[in-house]
C-alpha cells in the first residue's frame, strides 16, 4: 500500500509570516496537531502543535511568527513511498506526521493515525472477526495442512499472524472471518492440531 492512498490529501496550510497565536487557533478550528507552512504554493517549512507549545507565553503569542519557529527541512514522503517505509520514518524519528511532498509541492499529509488506520485494515481488526490461535512445528508443511482444514471447515482467513518459535513449535493467529469456531477446532483436534486459544 501506497502513502497516497492513505494520506490527507489537500491539507489545512498556513503562511510562514503569520502569527502563532494564529497557527493555535487553526489546528484548534481543525482538531489538528501539524501544520505545513506554503508560501508562493511551495511548502517551506513544518510547525507542529508541540513547537506552539514551546512558545506558549500568551504575551508572545501575537508577536511570533509562524516563520520564527517552524522547522524548514521536516522529514518529507512522496506519494508513492510504501506504508511501511513511511511508519518505519514516524517510529524511527520519534513523529506525529509528514508532509507528503511531489516535485517539492504539498499534496498531502499524512499522520500516525493514518498509519494505525491502514494497518487496522490491512491486518482486518476493522472487520468483524474471528480468532483462532494455534501452536505448531515450524514446518511449511504444517501450517499449510493447518491452513488446507480451517478452509475446508469453512473458515475464511482474512489473515495470519506469526508469534516466536521456541522449541521446534511457532504459534499462528489466524484471522477469520466471524464464523462459528467449533467445527474448525473439532477438526484441527482431530489432526493433533494444537489450538490454544480462540475468540469466537
């Protein structure tokens, strides 16, 4: 997945020869925590709800500008950087969020709650699911004969999720589209499956 198709495309921007007094209000008005700063449709630097709060003397607020504390060279994305890549950038560089930049134009921006958002959905927690954990040898085989019988119980896998291997056994969370669990499970007992855990 692609960050354009994640991000906030035609974000709220600010000039950088503004006030921060007024830059609060705006992220205040618009329940937003960053701000990127355009001046002449390029962007020119970055000011987050954290830099305000820095400067938040109330007899300053009116004679600070925008310019005096924004951060000019922001860690950037382009449209076609991957989600991971990016949520890779925001963890490693301790961010809420990064404008998303193409040919040194704003066209979007994009937040960690936009990656947490993609990643409930890649992983189909936004769905209404089913999960079945088991513990298995760590052999191809064995996770495809596992995989072969919930199918074949009726179970559709939305996805699976793999946990530490310790002692030759590794254990796979699947899951499943919300379905009743208990045909699955009698037939993975009846192959000397391990299922250790379930939520129906």
């Amino acid at each position: 997945m692609l960050v354009n198709k994640i991000m906030s495309a035609n974000p709220v921007t600010i000039s950088p020869d503004k006030r921060v007094g007024q830059a609060l209000k705006l992220m205040q008005k618009h329940n937003i925590r960053h701000l990127p700063v355009v001046k002449n449709d390029l962007m020119v630097g970055w000011i987050t709800s954290r830099d305000l709060r820095e400067v938040l003397l109330a007899s300053m607020l009116e004679k600070i500008t925008v310019e005096d504390v924004m951060l000019k060279s922001p860690i950037t994305v382009n449209p076609e950087t991957t989600v991971e890549e990016a949520a890779r950038l925001i963890y490693d560089n301790k961010i809420g969020g990064m404008p998303v930049l193409e040919d040194g134009r704003l066209v979007g921006v994009i937040t960690m709650m936009d990656l947490i958002s993609a990643f409930l959905s890649m992983l189909g927690l936004l769905r209404t699911s089913s999960r079945l954990d088991l513990l298995l040898e760590d052999r191809p085989e064995v996770l495809e004969e596992a995989t072969r019988l919930i199918k074949e119980a009726g179970g559709g896998i939305i996805n699976v999720a793999l946990g530490p291997l310790k002692e030759g056994k590794r254990s796979y969370y699947f899951r499943l589209a919300k379905c009743d669990l208990q045909p699955i499970i009698e037939v993975l007992k009846e192959h000397d499956l391990q299922v250790v855990d379930f939520i129906p």
